[in-house]
C-alpha cells in the first residue's frame, strides 16, 4: 500500500481552524431587536425552497432520534447545518456548524441550545409584527416553559403588551411565569387554571406547549375573528398541540416550512383526516415577507383580508443560520469566541 505524503507548509495552508460560541456567550450577546431584524431581513428576500430544505430525522429503536437541519441563507456571510439528537434519557444537545459561504471553511462551531429558542421565539415575533392586530395586545401564552418565555419577550419586543395571561397545568410554573413577566414586562401577567381563560378575549394566542398525552392544548370554539394564533408545539406527526377546529377557523396560515407543517405535524395530519381544508389557505412566510407568492402574484389584499391568521412553525436551518452568525459576530466583537485547538483539513476540487 502507497501512503501519498503532504508537506506540512501545505497542510497548514489546508485547515480550518474553527472558533466556539457557547450557550452562555450566545445568551450574553444576543438581544430580541437585532435577532428579529436579521430574520425580518432574511424572510424578506425571495428565496426557494433548495435554500433550506427538508430536514432529516434518523431513528433509532427505542425513541432514540438524530434530527439534521442545513441551509445556505441568501446573502449571508455563512451556509450552515444544524445537529441535535434526542437521547434514551430524554436528553437533547444541539450543534450548529457555520462554514463561509465564500470559501466552504468551517469557521465556527456554535452551542445551538438557545439559539434554537431564539430563533423560534424570534421569527414568531417576525411573523407577529405583520399579521397581529396593531395597537396595545392582551397575550395569552399556553405554557410556562423556556419557548414560552422567549415568546412573550420576542413578541414584546415588536408589540406593546397591555396584558398578560398565562396557563399551564402545574400551578407553580404559571404562577412563576406571572411574577417573573409582570416584573420584566412591567405588564400585568395573570395566572390561568384553564387554557381557554388565556385564549378567549386575547388578541394573540400563543400556544407553546402540548399535553403529555398529546391531546390538543387550544381548540378552535375558543377563537374568534380578531385574534392570531402563533402555535410551534407540534413538529412531529405523534405531536399535538392544536385540533382540527382551529386549522378550520383560520382564514390564513404562515409557515415557515409549508411541506413539513403538511405532511409532518400531528396538527395538520389530524386536520386532513378530519377532511378540514387548508392547503389553499397556506402561505410561506418567505411569501408573507415578500408580498408576492411563488408564482409572483401579489398578496398584500389577501393577507389584509385575514380575520384569524395563524403562524404554524416546525422550526428551518436558515432560522438557526442567522441567528448563529449573529451570535458569532456579536461574540467576535467582544472578544467572547473560543479557539478551539483542532483543524479541519479542506479539500481543494
């Protein structure tokens, strides 16, 4: 066997040399106006659906999973994937890996735990911003846990909150829930025993948390014209989050991956065995950004139109891409990124 030789000089030449972005540096760097202006910008430029495309999900036996995400964000300075794998003791970690767009070096590794409940929070607020009544809101939030929390402060940050009511089913989160919001929001936030006590009069509903027997958590006879419905529980097909009537009383629905919420949610798998029409209802939030849909048509008399809009997310790479390279570039600028002590060698093609 012919072992082929590379000089040293030319292999230091060949490595990248990746930085890290911890979760502690991410959450120390980032704020909720910059996160929601580089989303807003990223949505806002036409794009197709190679640019971040399906995700992928390997599963193993016994409830183990490995979930892939990549995407190539127009005009930005990084392309990147995004890795997290669901554990036998119910344990997930996440990594984001950022390569230069320029040059297909990996330039940074990113701890991907909070960027995840940014970037969702985040493009919700995205999503908000143009399609929530305009004025002062009354929020309802279904859930007390950590995506809930981003939603109220992402959603505060591109609305002024007049109230808050909260509910989850375990009487000190929501009463926890309640003090910390009204204290940081500066805004009454009231505990709620019921789901349908935080739905019924609000004028956004967001719903971020699913029942352990997946049964859904909002239902549709709560609504009224009026109200939007922001819902990022249920991304797989065993999860639910919201029913059928709820699919049915929208009259508009954004998402962020339309195939996937179709094909892979529990909510909307259930709303087509339940024979609830909804597919000519669904926009991307790409489209809502731009105005236009895929075939060029304007749609801003369409969306003006909505009396009950919805924004259904599963969550995209170009969310997490985004907002990591914001995170790298805040951390770079205060001297907060990691030197990691390994190179990667590149392959010249």
């Amino acid at each position: 066997m012919v072992q082929a030789s590379v000089s040293e000089a030319s292999l230091a030449r060949s490595l990248a040399h990746p930085q890290f972005v911890s979760a502690e540096t991410t959450q120390s760097v980032l704020a909720w106006p910059e996160i929601i202006a580089r989303l807003r910008a990223a949505y806002s430029v036409p794009h197709g659906p190679a640019a971040s495309p399906p995700r992928v999900v390997a599963r193993g036996t016994d409830r183990t999973w490995l979930r892939a995400l990549a995407a190539v964000p127009p005009g930005g300075r990084f392309m990147g994937a995004k890795l997290f794998g669901f554990g036998r003791q119910r344990s997930v970690s996440y990594l984001i890996a950022l390569f230069e767009q320029e040059t297909g070096a990996l330039a940074a590794l990113v701890d991907g735990n909070l960027v995840t409940a940014y970037r969702t929070a985040a493009t919700s607020a995205v999503a908000v911003e143009r399609l929530a009544p305009q004025g002062p809101l009354i929020l309802g939030v279904l859930g007390s846990g950590l995506e809930a929390q981003m939603h109220a402060r992402a959603i505060a940050a591109v609305r002024p909150l007049r109230e808050l009511r909260v509910y989850s089913p375990t009487p000190r989160n929501r009463e926890a829930f309640a003090i910390r919001f009204t204290e940081e929001l500066g805004v009454p936030c009231t505990p709620v025993a019921r789901p349908e006590v935080a739905v019924i009069g609000v004028d956004l509903v967001a719903a971020a948390a699913r029942s352990h027997d997946e049964s859904p958590i909002l239902r549709g006879e709560w609504l009224k014209p009026g109200q939007m419905v922001v819902s990022i529980g249920s991304t797989l097909p065993d999860q639910r989050e919201i029913d059928e009537q709820v699919v049915a009383a929208a009259d508009l629905i954004v998402c962020d991956m339309p195939d996937e919420v179709i094909a892979e949610t529990g909510d909307m798998i259930a709303a087509a065995a339940a024979k609830v029409p909804f597919e000519q209802k669904i926009i991307s939030l790409n489209e809502l950004m731009t105005g236009k849909d895929m075939t060029g048509k304007d749609l801003g008399t369409r969306v003006a139109a909505a009396r009950l809009p919805m924004y259904k997310s599963v969550g995209a790479a170009l969310q997490d891409v985004v907002v990591a390279e914001l995170a790298f570039e805040c951390a770079s600028k205060k001297g907060l990124i990691e030197s990691l002590p390994i190179g990667f060698l590149m392959k010249q093609t």
